[in-house]
C-alpha cells in the first residue's frame, strides 16, 4: 500500500477486488495463469470485456460521452494492479487501447458514432496493418496502395505480423495514397472490413508452435473514402499518435511482478538456485524502479501531458525486463520445459500440427510446460511496436540533446 493514498482510493481499491471476487471466473484465472503469449486467446478477452463493459469499467481513459470512467490516473493504477494481482486476462488492445484513442482524436463524428459502440461491445474485433514484409521498423517506406476511384479507394498490397487477424473483422492500416517528396508523405489511416472481396488470410505460425500472426493479402479490394481517419495523404500524423498509446497506453510493471511471485514460490522449492535467486532478486528490484517510472508516467498523463518519449522509455524498459524474466523461468523449468505441450497452457492461438494426448496429461508442472513457450514469445517484445533501438533513438532525439 503506498501511505500517499487517500481514504477514497483505498475504498476503491475495496470496490475493485470486490468486483474481481464476483466476476473473475475461476476459467477466466486458469487461462491468464496458462497463458504463453501476451495476448488472450479472443474468446477469454471478449468474454472478459463483456464482464468489464456490463460494469462500465471496460475503457477507463476513454471520454466519459463515449464510456469513459472519469477515473483519476491513481485509481487507473490501481485497477491495473488489482487486475494483474488477480488474474484476469488481458483484453485485445488494437481495437480499445489504439484504433478507439485514434478515433477519439481525429475520427469524424460519424466514423465516432459508428465505430465506438461496436467497439466496446465487441461486435467488432480488430488488428492492426502496419508492417509489410520490406517496412517494419522503416514503417515510411510502406508500399501497399489505395488508388482513388470516385467515392472508393482500391487497395492492393500486403500487411504481414497482424496479430488475430484470422479472428478480427476489422482492420485499420496505412497505405501508401501518393508518392511525395518525403516517404512520410502520402500515406493514408484507412479502416478496412476485413470481409470485403478481396482479402485474405494466411496464417503465421511462431517459434512457440502458436499461430497468433498473419498475413493479410489485399488484392483490389475497393474500401469507402469515408473510412479515412484524419487527412488523405496525412496518415503519418495518425500513425504517431496511435503508436504513443500502443507503447506507452499500458502498464508492464504489474504483470512481471505477479509472474515473479511465482517465479520465486517455483525457486523456493528448488535445491542448488541460489543463482536463479540473485537474479530474480535483481529483478524484483528492477521492477520496482519500473513500477515508479510508469506511476510518474500515469502522475504525466493525469495533468494534461501526452505519452511523448516516455512511452518510448517504459516500452523499452518493460519488454527487456520481461525478456529477462523469461531467461531465468526457463532454467528454473529444467529439462521439463523441452517438451511441447501447449494443451498443459494457454496459447494466444490455435497450435497446428499438435495432436493432444488422449487422457489430456502432460509431463512436469504447469510452470515448466509453459516456461518455454513463453520465453520464445517474448523474444518479438523488443521488435513489436518499433524496436527498441528504433524507441532508444526516439528518446535520444527528444531528451538526449538537451
């Protein structure tokens, strides 16, 4: 408990674990506490956003017109650790955390009064078309085209990475509209339906056996000009906006602290990991120091301020730290952890090609069948959502010469 908060935050924090107790289905913990990727399988994060958004907490920061709680960043805070503390699964955040801010802030007010409310009900599910095979951290240099005709754009291209695109039915990319004199021009924030002719779905799937990614095929596929966000060829803008909040729109301080709790109950029953606790013991101290910078962040945003660098700073701070977590869970599982045994987990994803035992049995614990396939997710935290050298640039430009 942090002695600056006031009677009315600790009650909160009281109403907050009180709704948890009654809505966190024991399913619903299960599956966070199995889970491999930072993503939910869809239907555990709809089926948890359905919870939150009966109570009216499903989109916090959000405007109060639109569904908002008129929270304080404190009791933003709080809920976020009370969240973790208490197992429950993360939602998706390509539709709440990123296309809805975007929309919130440079939408129409029809594209406001359409797209929200499917949002929060779930109605629509979205992924994100940023990078293509040859633009990924070089974002700008994005080749996929929508030429106008009329009151259409036709769109022909390619979006590679999408997570849960095969589950989504929206998607929101950028694409190239016009070629100018800077790479950053010309480039357009369009909502695509995912089920328009045209489109298509290939699966990816990932070192840790899970298919969560996808590339997505566009060929002609004709998309309303009335789904520009923001200005025809001034996307880029866009774009920057929405990447503050998928970078910094989050807490990771939470999450490794309930993964180390578990973590250190695993070690305290080992021989010989005097090792393994000095670095988790480096952990947990560095985790402290990111739980102080992401409540100075939250201190930022409650006074008006934007994500800025500091999104860039927590982003690399939180998906290293987490990395290192996973380096010391996989030791800690042993040889265990060798066998693939995603039915003893939670994937982000279907597993193709794995064919579950029959009496649904697995070899040594929960902890170790998902310590592998955890640490190789992981790996793609230093490269989603611009690289962490890409972000370390990012805060040199900004902080770094003054």
């Amino acid at each position: 408990m942090r002695s600056s908060w006031s009677d009315a935050d600790l009650e909160f924090r009281r109403e907050v674990r009180a709704f948890l107790a009654a809505e966190l289905t024991p399913d619903l913990r299960e599956a966070t506490r199995r889970m491999t990727s930072v993503y939910a399988p869809p239907a555990i994060a709809l089926e948890w956003q359905r919870r939150l958004q009966a109570r009216g907490w499903l989109v916090p920061n959000w405007p109060i017109e639109h569904g908002g709680c008129g929270w304080s960043q404190v009791q933003s805070y709080i809920f976020t650790h009370e969240c973790a503390a208490a197992d429950a699964p993360p939602l998706s955040p390509m539709g709440l955390g990123m296309c809805g801010p975007v929309l919130l802030g440079h939408g129409t007010p029809e594209q406001k009064a359409h797209y929200l409310p499917r949002m929060l009900s779930g109605e629509d599910f979205w992924c994100q078309g940023y990078s293509e095979t040859e633009s990924g951290s070089d974002l700008a240099s994005l080749r996929m085209k929508a030429v106008r005709h009329g009151d259409e754009f036709v769109c022909d291209g390619h979006k590679i990475w999408t997570t849960h695109g095969h589950a989504a039915n929206m998607i929101f990319c950028l694409v190239r509209t016009a070629q100018l004199a800077r790479p950053q021009q010309g480039i357009t924030f369009l909502l695509i339906d995912m089920t328009t002719p045209g489109v298509t779905v290939q699966p990816i799937v990932s070192i840790s056996g899970e298919h969560i990614q996808n590339l997505i095929t566009f060929d002609a596929v004709r998309v309303p000009v009335a789904n520009v966000v923001g200005a025809i060829d001034g996307g880029w803008t866009v774009a920057k906006y929405l990447m503050e909040f998928e970078r910094g729109g989050s807490l990771y301080a939470p999450g490794i602290q309930v993964r180390l709790r578990r973590l250190s109950a695993h070690l305290a029953d080992m021989e010989d990991a005097a090792d393994l606790r000095r670095l988790a013991a480096a952990i947990a101290v560095d985790i402290e120091v990111m739980d102080a910078l992401e409540l100075q962040f939250m201190m930022q945003l409650s006074a008006g301020g934007a994500p800025g660098s500091m999104a860039s700073v927590l982003k690399v701070l939180g998906t290293e730290l987490s990395q290192r977590l996973t380096e010391v869970e996989l030791v800690a599982a042993g040889l265990h952890a060798a066998a693939w045994q995603p039915h003893m987990a939670c994937p982000g994803g279907p597993t193709p090609g794995f064919q579950a035992p029959a009496d649904g049995k697995g070899c040594g614990t929960l902890y170790a069948a998902k310590a592998a396939a955890k640490y190789f997710n992981d790996r793609a935290g230093s490269i989603y959502a611009g690289t962490n050298e890409i972000q370390r640039n990012i805060v040199w430009s900004t902080m770094g010469r003054r």
